[in-house]
C-alpha cells in the first residue's frame, strides 16, 4: 500500500473520530451549570452541568450489557444506572426536595452512590433532627444533558406508578464526560493531522518520481540509446538484425 493510501485511511479515521466528539466537546466548553440549584425548567438538552454529589435518592433505571455467542446469552452483567439526585429548594429557612435529577454511572460507582444513598435515608428518616445533612462529596459529575428515550420513560413512569413524574423527576439524564470525550477528539484530531501529512507527503513522491522518469526518458532520447517510431525500434548500434530471431 503506498504513503498515501495509508493517509486516507488516517483521514477517514481522523474525520469519524471528530464528528463523534466535536458535539460533546462544543458542550463542554461551555461553561458548566450548577445542577444542584437549577430549577427544572431550567434544564434544557444539551446543558453542560456538574454537580457535587453528597447524597442520592434512589436508582431508577439500570442497564445491563449482555455478551452472546452464536445467538446464545454466555453472560450479563449490570453496567450502569441512572441514579436520582435530590435538589433541594429553601422557603420559609425550609429546606424541602425540589425534584430529583438523574445522573449515569457505570458499574465502577455503584458502591460509591449507594454510600450517597445510604447517608440520604440516614439523615431522611431522623426523626430527631440530630443527624446533620452530609457535607463531604462523595462524586463529582460533570457532562451533558440529555433527554430521556421512551424505554427510559416507560420505566420512570413505572417506578413512580404514574405518568405524570416529570415534576418529580424530569426526563434528562446527566451523562458524565469524563476526560475520554477529549482524548477521542485529539485521537481524531491527530490522525487527521497524520493522515493529510501522508498524503501530501504521497503525492509529492509520486510526482517526484514521474518527474525523474520522464527526466530519465529524456536523457536516454538525448543520448541516442533508443529511437521509437513507426517502423519498429533501432539501437544506437545499428538495426536489429531479423535473422536473430529465426
């Protein structure tokens, strides 16, 4: 394969990789908005928000990722949840649950979440008043907005046994972006940047090398090694004798 045959396939490469990242990276340099105090019609897709987690409410929704062989279930195992946050609104030197809003994670923090859980019914089912609401964040989230697809719904409506939820828990989901959407943006940035380099680089090796055939030709010509025309072609030592070849 030549230089810069590999270069459009870096191209293509590069070009794929960006239109999967520039729509997440253009939300993350945004600057981010604080979910904790967003009223809900506030929220809109597309929100670049961050959050500092200190407790949790509940799970709602969870995914599961199945591995199959020749059309066989071999495994399944939960991959992430979506996990209701409380916000809270003040009134009156009261603090009361304004909505809830849904954060992903992945299976690598549900241990962490389920302490935020753990912390919320804690300090929710005092009923003396003494335990203090939790303070330390135990997760940082930090993505985009995203608005809910109808499975997704079908479920919430489930879990909370009505339709009518979404001023209890609006239908977006806060997906944390984590530093893997720039590492695939400069992934795409690179190889696009490689890719363009060989094929420049390609063409002007092919065309150098034409150049220094047609050169080669012309010195040949010029010298008298060989003559073409019509009648065939005649060495600098004279015609070719056709006795040779019988």
């Amino acid at each position: 394969m030549k230089k810069w045959s590999y270069g459009i396939v870096a191209i293509l490469i590069g070009v794929i990789c960006l239109m999967l990242s520039v729509p997440n990276v253009l939300v993350m340099l945004k600057a981010p908005k604080d979910g904790l105090v967003m009223e809900i019609d506030e929220l809109h897709s597309g929100d670049h928000l961050e959050m500092d987690i200190t407790v949790a409410y509940d799970y709602m929704i969870s995914e599961t990722t199945t591995e199959t062989q020749n059309g066989k279930t071999v495994s399944s195992r939960e991959s992430s949840r979506y996990y209701g946050i409380p916000v809270f609104a003040v009134e009156d030197d009261m603090a009361y649950i304004d909505h809830l809003l849904l954060v992903k994670v992945n299976s690598s923090e549900f241990e962490t979440l389920e302490r935020a859980v753990e912390r919320f019914d804690a300090w929710w089912d005092d009923e003396t008043g003494e335990t203090e609401f939790p303070s330390e964040v135990l997760y940082h989230a930090n993505g985009k907005l995203q608005p809910l697809d109808s499975e997704d719904k079908s479920i919430l409506a489930e879990y909370f046994e009505t339709s009518d939820y979404e001023d209890i828990c609006p239908a977006y989901v806060l997906i944390p972006m984590r530093n893997g959407v720039w590492v695939f943006f400069g992934i795409g940035a690179a190889a696009l940047v490689i890719g363009i380099v060989l094929v420049v680089l390609g063409v002007k090796a092919n065309r150098r090398q034409k150049e220094e055939e047609a050169r080669r030709r012309e010195q040949m010509q010029a010298s008298g090694y060989y003559n073409t025309s019509q009648s065939g072609i005649t060495f600098n030592n004279g015609p070719v004798d056709e006795n040779l070849y019988h």
